[in-house]
C-alpha cells in the first residue's frame, strides 16, 4: 500500500507543478479536471476522500495503541517498532494525498476564475476601444 500512497502523492505533485506554470499539457488537465467535476465525479470523489480519511484515523489509531502500549510496558519490542513506523508512514502518505487533492481542487477552481475575470477584462476593453 505504501508503493501505491508514493504513486499518488507523485502523481498529485506532478499535476499540481502542471497546473502552476503554462505549459502544454496545463490545457488538457484543466479540460480532464472539468470533465471529471461534472455528473458523479464529486460524488466519487468525496467518496474516496472519506475512505482514505477513514483509513487514515485507522492508521493513527492503531499507531497511539502501540505507543500507549509502550509507554505502559515500558520498554517496545522490535515489531511494534516496525509496525509503528510503517502505520506512521502509510498516515503521513495519506494525509499529504488528502492535502495535495485539496491544494489541486482550489488551485482548479482559481484557474478556471481567473479565466473567466480575464475574458470580462477584455471584453470591457474592448466595449471601451469602439466607444
């Protein structure tokens, strides 16, 4: 799982590094991101964004288990320190991922804002030039 939570928090860098500076392929994320708001693609998303925050207090959960079990034993054996790390890891993964999707929304949505004031722009200059 935690090859799969690399895969996408590079996936989501590289899609938000696209959207920030103009490059070729900005145009085609943007239309692949307005494709994917429309009809049930919030709807899919919003739910695999609960899975993974559901998953995620999981994985915290189960990490503070192994951390009050050792502050109640006093010393930790070598699996839980294994298992600790790797639920440790497998939740920072997650939360990031949940992090980047939000940053990857609003960066979207302003994209697609500050096109449409653009175009308002020019139209007003224009009405302006022939008046």
């Amino acid at each position: 799982m935690i090859y799969l939570l690399f895969k996408i928090v590079f996936t989501e860098m590289a899609l938000i590094l696209t959207l920030l500076f103009r490059n070729p392929l900005r145009k085609f994320v943007i239309m692949g991101l307005d494709r994917l708001k429309r009809g049930r693609g919030p709807l899919v998303a919003k739910s695999v964004g609960a899975t993974v925050l559901v998953v995620l207090c999981s994985a915290v959960y189960s990490a503070m288990e192994i951390q009050r079990r050792a502050r109640e034993g006093g010393a930790i054996n070598p699996t839980d320190e294994v298992l600790m790390a790797n639920l440790l890891l497998q939740a920072s993964l997650m939360g990031f991922s949940l992090f980047l999707a939000m940053i990857t929304d609003r960066l979207h949505y302003y994209i697609k804002e500050l096109h449409l004031v653009r175009q308002k722009l020019e139209g007003v200059i224009n009405l302006n030039k022939h008046s």
